[in-house]
C-alpha cells in the first residue's frame, strides 16, 4: 500500500511538472527582475505551511537574489499583536502600510486557494492594497487561484491532480518554483 501511494505521488508530481505554466514563471522572473532593478522590495504573504514557506523563500530572495526581502508571518509578536488589536483579516494588510508599500515593490502569495470573500481574508485585504499602491503581484496557488488569481501580474497555478493531495502538492510545488525563480533571477 504503502509503495503504490509513493509511486502514485511521484506520478502526480511529473504531471504537474509537465503542465505547470512555463510563461507564468518566466513572467514572475521578470517581474522580480524589474522589482531589483528599481530597488522595490519583496513581500512574501502565506499562512500555515505557506507562512513557513514565506520564511525561508525571504532567505533566498535576499541572499541568492539579492533584493529587499521581508514576510509579516517573521515577527509573531507584530502578528499576534495586530490580530489581537485588529484583527486577523487586516494583518498583512496593516503591516504593509507601515512598510509604506509602494508601486517599486513586488508582493508575491504562497497559498493553496488564492484566498476568497470567506478565506484567508488577510491575503485579499493585503491583495487590494497593492493593487492601490501599483505594487506588482505574483502568486503561486493551486485549485482555481482564487483572489490571487484575478489580480495577479503573474499567476503560477499548480494543477489539481488529485482532490485528496491538492495541499501538499501546493505547498510543496511553491518550493521548486520560488527555488526556480530566484536562482533564474541571479543565473538568466
């Protein structure tokens, strides 16, 4: 049982790997490209396994790729603090204010759905916000995209292989990707 789950995984991770929008990563290099060159900095937005993500993509960005890189989900004491005060669904949205986001900057979403009216309302409030402020958007999401998806300047959309796998495929797919996009950054 256990073999046939590994080997069924392996199978499902090929497949992404052949169906996984090429054009969209190389847009979201580009975008990070153009976001070093005018000196923007980079915000990383994800919860759960997304927010660890986030944590250690603001490592490669910043060393391998050499931009200003930060994620709210780093400093639990602000988090908690605003969503004691504020409110989870303004977390990231507050947070970026206070980091006077602007239209030099690049926001880039590590989440499984995208978020939507009923979920991971912190993405979507930080989500308009840089939509206000001219700041770039890039997504790495799976199911449909949700919110990301709409108001993305580039939208990597991991395909849903099997509904029982969707999260870890996700999760893990944001890995190779963001991994691919810095090392394109600094090699390309």
């Amino acid at each position: 049982m256990t073999k046939d789950y590994i080997r069924q995984y392996l199978e499902e991770t090929v497949t992404i790997a052949n169906t996984v929008s090429q054009e969209e990563i190389e847009k979201g290099v580009d975008i990070l490209r153009e976001t070093k060159k005018n000196e923007g900095r980079l915000f990383i937005l994800g919860v759960g396994g997304s927010a660890a993500n986030a944590s250690h993509a603001v490592n490669d960005f910043r060393k391998i790729g050499g931009i200003e890189t930060y994620a709210p989900t780093d400093n639990v004491s602000e988090l908690t603090a605003r969503t004691n005060d504020e409110g989870w669904e303004t977390t990231f949205a507050e947070w970026l204010k206070t980091s006077r986001l602007n239209g030099k900057d690049c926001i880039m979403v590590f989440s499984v759905g995208g978020g939507s009216e009923t979920t991971s309302l912190n993405i979507v409030n930080a989500l308009k916000l840089a939509k206000e402020r001219g700041a770039k958007i890039i997504s790495i999401v799976s199911r449909t995209g949700g919110y990301s998806k709409q108001v993305s300047d580039s939208c990597v959309l991991i395909p849903v292989v099997d509904d029982a796998r969707i999260t870890p495929h996700a999760e893990g797919w944001q890995g190779v990707i963001w991994h691919l996009m810095v090392n394109a950054l600094v090699k390309c």
